[in-house]
C-alpha cells in the first residue's frame, strides 16, 4: 500500500468531510497542507470540546467498581455506532457519485476502503465518543497515571470503534454483494434502515430488561447493575490492563479486531471496485401513475414527496435524528417505568408540554428532512427559479412537507415516550402540542438554514449532513439540550407540584409560547419577507466563488 497515495485520499476526504468549512478555509487563504492543518485542527478541538463535556458528566461515577453501568454504557453506545455505522457505510461506499473519479487513478482498492471509511468514522465517532472518555477515567479510577490511562483509553477506544465499523461493513458488503440486493435495490435498501432502527431498539430493551441490581460488597451504598457478559473483556482491559484477566481482555478485543479485518481484506476487498459499480450502476424501473387534472400545489407536494422516498435517504435521517431521542426515550423511560405505580398527576400537564418541545428540539437537527429538502432539488431548484413559478409558493409547499413529515416523527416518538412514561390521556395530549409547536419553529429554523447553506451540487447526502458545524456541533447541542432541558423540566415538575397550578402554568406556558410566536415572527420577516434578496446574495456569491452553476432539468416531472 502506497503511504503517499493514501495520504492522498485522506486529505481529500477531509476535505469532503465538512465542504463548508473546507470552502470558509479556502476563502481565508488557505490551501494545500495549511488547509489539511485547518481541518485536523477543527476536528482535535472539537473531540477536546466533547471530551470535557463528556468527562464532567461521567466523573461522578466510580466505573472501577461498576462494570453493569461501565457494560450499559459500552453496549449503548456500540449499538449507537452500529447504527449509524450501517447506514452511514451504504451512503459512502455505494450512494455517493465519486465512483467514476476513482476508476482512472490508480490506486488500490484497500486505499479506497480506508480513505472512505475515514470518512464514516469522521461521521460515526461523535455519536460514541463518550467511550473515550469511560475507556480513560476506568483506567484512572482503577490505579493507572493519568498518562497510562489516556494511552490505555485511546487504544482501547480505536479497537472498539474499529470492530463497530468492521461489522457494519460486513453486514453492507456481505448484504450488497447478493444477487437479491442486486435485482430488488431499494427494497433492500429499506430492509437495511429498518435493520439499522431494529439493532438499536431490540438491542435497548435487552439491556433495560438484564439490568437487574446487584449490590456488591466494594459498593452497598450504590448498587451496581448486571454486567453484560459481551463487553466484559473491554471492562477487564481497562479495570486491570496488566492482570492476567486484563491481558485477556485485550487479547479478545484485538483478536476479534484483527479477524474482522482479515475476513474483509480476504473476501470483499479483491472485488470492491466490481461491487461498487454493479450497485452504483444498477437502476430500477420505476413506473409512475399519470394523473390529469391537479392543481400545481397537488404536483408539488408529490414532487416532494417523491425526493423524500429515497429508502437510503430515510435511513440517514432515521438513524441520525430519530436514533438519539429513541434511545433516550427507551432506555429512561424503562428505569423511570418501574418505579411508577399510579402514573404522573394532571399537574404536570404544563411540564409534558415543555417535554414536548424539548423532544422536539432533540428530534429536529441537521440530518432531518426539512433540514434537507431544499438541497435535495440539486439541479432542479436553479432549473424551477427560471419558470413562471412563485418561488415563495414553491418553497412554502416544500415547507409544508418538511413540517408534516418532522411532526409525525415528533408525534410518535411523543406517543412512544408517553406509553414508556405511563402518561394519561391528558399529558399525553399536553406532550404532542408541544411537539407539534416546538416542531414547527425548528422546521424554520432548519428550512432556512438549509436555504442560507444550499448545495445542489453534493454527491452524497452525508456531504448535506455535514454542511455548517457538521455532526460534531449536532452532537454538542443535542447532549447540552438534553442535559439543560432535563434539569428545567426537573424544576418546572417540582414547581408544579407544590406551587398554585393556574398561575405557575399561565406564566411558564404562556412564556414558552410567547418565545416561540417571538421566533415565527423574525423568521418571517428576515426569512420569508426577504426570500428574493436572499437569494439573490446567493447568487452572486456563487458567481464570485464557485461560478455559475449548471441548469437543468434533472428528473423533474
């Protein structure tokens, strides 16, 4: 394997990684290795960023004497990684357009492999980076210096996330490479997101059910849970490194690490070039009904519709924006639902209206939909601005869409938290108003954004998830939120239960809504007011920076 090659191929996958970034750099002056220097900066920032974050939450914890909670958290996270491992790996590997670019150069197959698997695990690792964090502070609770327990912590945490993103790609390369996947493309496609979501919710109940407590004699104030017997060898690894039974963690993790590697290397890797370009290349026949007789906004509601149905897209988005909050929703609402007997009272129906927003908050993020469908055009949205079309029209009805969409996903994870809770009827009702309001302020949010960040030119919709701060500064703000939103919902629940309901409810909710009318008024005026000026900026930033871009009228119908 060629180093230079390779050094190659990461540098252009950095780049790809966050294009805006990579485009603010570039008008800054910066290029070649001043540019690639830039880019692993902003990426070592930010993993310090989150490492603090995470540290301060977890220290509180004794993980050297709790292996059921130090196994919890490996095993949540891991399913996280998978999760998004799978379809994050589909996108790269065989929904991105870049294919044909590689064929004349000459480079091997294993430098593609790896070159594109940076660029999963640029996308992955801000999901599961709390592992680094657990992996260090177990070795440093356990007696190692500080520096041992970082070295022992990073080494740790690369097997770990190696092996995740080593069976995500043999379940995507083994999967693909069958005939059936060949002939019926996006009905498997389909089967892979909903694998992806099954993964993460079977694997969440499993281990909220094996959760037994069990009270140890090194720690009777603070029981420890069952430890769960596959991650064992990680706990032993980090707990007591140089133990005969840390030794034998370590033998386990890179073990199953170096055998996930062979079996890629040997069976997938000789044909990679010919699977990528059979699944790339192979197109289904789609038929669509004509019908006569609708009105413009009925052709483009299902224009829009039709841009969403991609299965590969709906795994993106289902596995980044839904997999988090469901996650959350599952994993603590089953510990709260044990110790509830009679349910919540119907004083906390403003407190389930604030939850509402706050689910919606964690479920609208830059992977949704309405985060992406105006860029999801590509070549069309520069083709449609020249009919006689009334861009406010068109993009109110894209709008539209967006909203409905993020709201049904809002509204069932509202019902899904609602069951796990024992909420009543009421609370219920309470929980999806305010996911339907706190839904619709973040959709602006978003659909503007997606305009001021527009790209029709991208290759893969992961290029779309990473515009702006990328999925590091998703990330940031989901887990600032839920930390934030839980300790207001805390207050606002004990308030509710011992102050007078009707005040205390009219100044918070009528706060909260105020707030939200607050923001559906300056994103009318300074978004949907200012729709052509707005565009037109863009225009002629294009035309400064990147040129004019081609028009046409790619698969509109």
């Amino acid at each position: 394997m060629n180093r230079q090659k390779l050094g190659a191929l990461i540098r252009t996958s950095l780049r790809y990684a966050n294009p805006q970034y990579t485009e603010k750099a570039r008008k800054k002056g910066k290029s070649g290795a001043k540019l690639t220097r830039s880019l692993v900066l902003q990426f070592v920032f930010l993993a310090a960023l989150f490492t603090v974050l995470y540290g301060g939450i977890l220290f509180l914890t004794d993980f050297s004497r709790m292996p059921g909670y130090f196994t919890m958290y490996v095993g949540l996270f891991g399913i996280l990684a998978l999760s998004q491992g799978i379809s994050v790996i589909y996108n790269v590997f065989f929904e991105s357009k870049d294919l044909g670019a590689y064929l004349p150069l000459p480079f091997q197959q294993a430098e593609i492999f790896l070159s594109k698997i940076l660029v999963v695990m640029l996308t992955v690792v801000p999901f599961v980076l709390p592992l680094l964090v657990l992996f260090a502070l177990t070795a440093w609770q356990s007696g190692s210096m500080i520096v041992l327990a970082a070295v022992l912590g990073i080494v740790g945490f690369l097997l770990f996330l190696g092996v995740m993103l080593f069976l995500c790609a043999l379940i995507v390369l083994g999967l693909t490479r069958t005939k059936l996947f060949q002939k019926h493309k996006k009905l498997m496609t389909t089967g892979l997101m909903v694998l992806s979501t099954g993964i993460a919710v079977v694997g969440v109940l499993v281990m909220q059910n094996s959760g037994h407590v069990d009270y140890s004699e090194a720690s009777e104030a603070l029981p420890d849970r069952g430890a769960l017997v596959p991650f064992l060898p990680v706990y032993w690894a980090m707990n007591r490194p140089f133990s005969l039974q840390g030794l034998l963690g370590w033998a386990i993790l890179i073990g199953v690490f170096l055998i996930l590697a062979l079996v890629i290397k040997v069976f997938f890797l000789p044909k990679l070039y010919e699977q990528l370009t059979e699944i790339s290349t192979a197109q289904a026949v789609v038929k669509r009904k004509r019908k006569d007789g609708q009105s413009l906004n009925q052709l483009l509601r299902a224009y829009n519709l039709q841009l969403i149905k991609d299965p590969n897209l709906a795994m993106q988005v289902l596995s980044s924006s839904v997999m988090m909050p469901l996650v959350m929703l599952i994993s603590s609402g089953g510990a709260v639902r044990s110790t509830l007997t009679d349910g919540l009272p119907a004083q906390l129906a403003g407190v389930a209206f604030a939850a509402g927003l706050l689910l919606s908050f964690l479920s609208s993020n830059p992977t949704s939909f309405v985060a992406n469908i105006i860029s999801l055009d590509r070549e069309n949205y520069d083709f449609i601005n020249t009919l006689p079309i009334s861009k406010k029209d068109y993009l109110k009805q894209k709008f539209l869409v967006g909203y409905l969409i993020q709201a049904v996903i809002a509204i069932l994870m509202a019902v899904v938290g609602g069951v796990m809770f024992k909420l009543s009827p009421l609370l219920i009702i309470s929980l999806i108003l305010g996911t339907l309001v706190g839904s619709f302020v973040m959709s602006l949010f978003y659909f503007a954004r997606d305009h001021r960040l527009l790209l029709t030119n991208w290759t893969s919709v992961t290029q779309l998830f990473q515009r702006g701060g990328g999925t590091w500064l998703m990330v940031i703000v989901m887990f600032l939120g839920i930390f934030l939103g839980f300790i207001a919902i805390g207050v606002y629940a004990v308030a509710a239960l011992s102050l007078p309901f009707v005040p205390l409810n009219i100044l918070v909710v009528g706060g909260l809504l105020l707030i939200c009318g607050g923001v559906i008024v300056y994103f009318k005026k300074q978004f949907w007011d200012k729709l052509d000026t707005l565009d037109w900026q863009r225009r002629i930033s294009l035309n400064k920076g990147e040129g004019p871009q081609k028009i046409g009228p790619k698969k509109f119908r």
